[in-house]
C-alpha cells in the first residue's frame, strides 16, 4: 500500500488540502473550504481521479469544515482509511524562535503556536485550531506542525538582527523570521539536480513570486539572507503589500492622516502593492493594463521588476557572486514577460535568456537561459505540501521530535 500525508493549510476563513504520495511526491486529491464563519454560505471544493466535487452551504467554524472534508474523501475518495496515510502535516506561517524544526501536535505545542499569534496574528490562530480539531477527528494519525519560518532561523546574525534597540527587540522578539521558507527550502534543495551542479558551494537565489513574494539568498543549501522580516510585509512589491518602505510613512499617516493602527495594518498588508497602484493584485490584469497603455500599470511593472533586480544585486554581492537564478511560485512560473523584464535588466553582467524557452509554456522544471549566459536561469515549480509531507511523514516514522514530544495513540 502506499504511504500518504494529509498536508492543511488553514486560514482564518479557509482551509486547502492535499493528500499526497510519499513515493511518487504528487497529490492524489485535493480541496478548497472558503468563506468559514462568514455570514453567506460558504463553498467546497474536492477534487480526485479527475473529478470535481462542489458543495455550497453555511460553513459555521473550522471543526464543521474539517468533518465534512473527512466525508468527502469517505463519499468521493479516497478513503483515508485504506489510502495508508501515515500522518497529517500542518502548515505553520510563524515558528518564533520556538520552533527551529517541525513538532508533534500536542496540547503544549499547539498552545505555543497560538502564543506565536503575535507575530502571525492572521497564521497561527487558524492554523493551531486547525492542528485541534484534526487531532480529534483523527486521533491515531499522528498529526505534525511544519513551520514556514524554521528554514531561516538558520539565517547568519546579521541578516537576522534589526538595528533596533536592543532591549525593546529582545522584550518583542522583533527580529527578521522570513516567510516562505518551505517554498525556498524546497526549491533550493532540487534545482542542482535540474543543472546538473553539486550542491556543495552552489550560490543560489531563489525568486518565489506569487501573490506574497520573498527572495533568499542560499550557499550549499543554507539562507543567507531573505526579503520578508518580522512579518511577510517587508521585501518585494506583492499583490497588496508595499513591500519595503519607509517606516517613517507610519509616523507621517499618523500625523497628518490621522489613521490608527488597524487602517494603516490594511493600508500596508492589503490596499498597496499592485492593488494599490493599479485597483488589481492579480499580474495578469495588470500586465493587460499596461499592454493597453495603461501608464500606472506600467509604472507599477517598473517598480516591482526594480525591486526584484535590486534585491538580486544586493544577495550577489552578499554571496560573492551568484550561481543560478531560479523563479518559483505564481508569477515566476508562469509570467514569461516579468521573467524577461527582470533578467534583461542583469545583460550588462552577462546574463542571456533564451526566448524560446522562456515562452514554452509548461508545468516542468527548464532551464530557460542561453548555455553561454554567466548565470544559469531556471523555472522550478515549488511543492510546498510535499516538503511538507516529507517532513510530517519523518517525525511520525520516529514517532516522536526534536523537543521530546512522543506520538502516542
């Protein structure tokens, strides 16, 4: 029988799944839970051996959610009970400084990853009670917490440390966490099979842009540095997020615009970036914009491949030099146009892209640079719920983690 995880990634009004074989690394089913605890009916999405399953009712929390997702693999497939699932993986936005590693789910672990709320405040509450509720609902399936920002606790002090009062940094925990870093992890691990290079000594950057977007700056395998901070707001222009700024905006706003807190918190997290330069966060509008001669799309394109480049520049300077660029994740897998604006940018450094390849269309990792370019350019499409799976799958065949915490049924 093969051997399956159970990867959720709840959100504080969704919840994704995916069932995916450990052998073969792909999703054998998968599934959307939107509009939880909101006043309008909610929707279900399952979908398995090519087919989608729909359902629209009232979806009141996320344990009515969770029970009617176990239904569905009972009524559509398949059975969890005969699938050979060896442990459910959930995906963690914030660690702190906690959780260097993945953990079993417990009553202690799960009540630290809601202290962690702080620091995550839209992650870690929906995502603990997640881990809760299927904890009982499935009590002999060892149930694992995977944490996003455990792959850049490893970053060097100086790229984690803000030149903030040292008292006030240390009483808040404010230091740089990063975001992403599963995706980064990931990718950074497989691209040197795909180029054929050894991964010891490889410098790579890893581009993973999407509707969030961070860069990392890796050598052999391990951050160097990476875009997001305390929270995934710092770094690249993202679909709603500003992405580096002044914080002396703040200040400004506070005085003159006489915003609080909560206003300038969905300013900065959802009415910037794209949406606010251009009224959609979605690239593919606003490159149909700036096709039609749209001037704020085109500016805000401008502003978003400026800040990529810049972050490029500065992680190869870091590294002393730079091995292979690689674009993951929404817009770098499948926007061949910003691929092309970024990396026109760095021909004064020899970097050459192949058209042809970089147009191809498809769901494969290529290299989509010219064989004489200075730096290898490559598309990888990240899997973050395998990394995931992998990693649930490990603690639960050790059958306990790194803190002590033992699985027991």
């Amino acid at each position: 029988m093969a051997k399956t995880v159970l990867v959720i990634n709840s959100g504080s009004s969704s919840i994704k799944y995916q069932l995916v074989d450990l052998e073969t690394g792909e999703g054998i089913a998968s599934g959307l839970v939107e509009k939880i605890g909101e006043p309008i009916d909610g929707n279900y999405k399952h979908e398995y051996n090519g087919e989608k399953h729909k359902l629209t009712e009232p979806i009141h929390d996320h344990e009515e959610g969770l029970k009617r997702v176990l239904g569905f693999f009972k009524e559509y497939g398949p059975d969890l009970s005969e699938s050979g699932i060896v442990a459910v993986g959930h995906r963690v936005v914030q660690g702190g400084s906690i959780f260097p590693r993945p953990a079993l789910v417990t009553d202690k672990t799960i009540g630290k990853v809601k202290d962690l709320a702080v620091l995550a405040p839209l992650h870690n509450g929906p995502e603990a009670k997640g881990a809760e509720v299927m904890r009982s609902l499935l009590p002999d399936v060892p149930q694992v917490f995977v944490f996003d920002s455990s792959f850049f606790f490893q970053l060097p002090k100086e790229a984690s440390t803000y030149a903030l009062n040292k008292e006030i940094a240390d009483r808040y925990q404010i230091r740089r966490y990063g975001a992403h870093g599963t995706s980064h992890e990931f990718v950074g691990s497989v691209v040197p099979e795909l180029i054929g290079k050894p991964a010891e000594g490889l410098k790579q950057i890893v581009l993973h842009i999407g509707n969030g977007a961070s860069a990392s700056a890796q050598i052999s395998g391990k951050p160097i540095d990476t875009s997001m901070g305390l929270t995934p707001l710092e770094g690249l222009v993202m679909g709603g997020r500003t992405g580096d700024i002044d914080p002396a905006v703040v200040f400004h706003l506070i005085r003159n615009a006489h915003m609080n807190v909560d206003e300038l918190d969905s300013l900065f997290n959802k009415k910037s970036g794209l949406t606010g330069m251009t009224g959609f966060g979605d690239m593919r509008e606003v490159m149909r914009l700036a096709d039609e001669g749209d001037e704020n799309a085109k500016l805000a394109l401008d502003v978003y491949v400026h800040r990529i480049v810049a972050y490029i520049g500065n992680y190869t300077a870091q590294m002393g030099g730079v091995d292979v660029i690689t674009f993951t994740a929404g817009v770098g897998e499948n926007a061949s146009a910003i691929r092309k604006m970024v990396i026109d940018r760095l021909a004064p450094f020899g970097v050459k892209l192949d058209e042809e390849k970089n147009n191809v269309h498809t769901s494969e990792p290529r290299v989509i640079s010219t064989p004489d370019s200075s730096v290898i350019v490559a598309v990888y499409p990240t899997n973050e719920e395998l990394a995931i799976a992998r990693k649930s799958a490990a603690i639960a065949e050790e059958g306990k983690d790194s803190y002590g915490n033992v699985f027991t049924k």
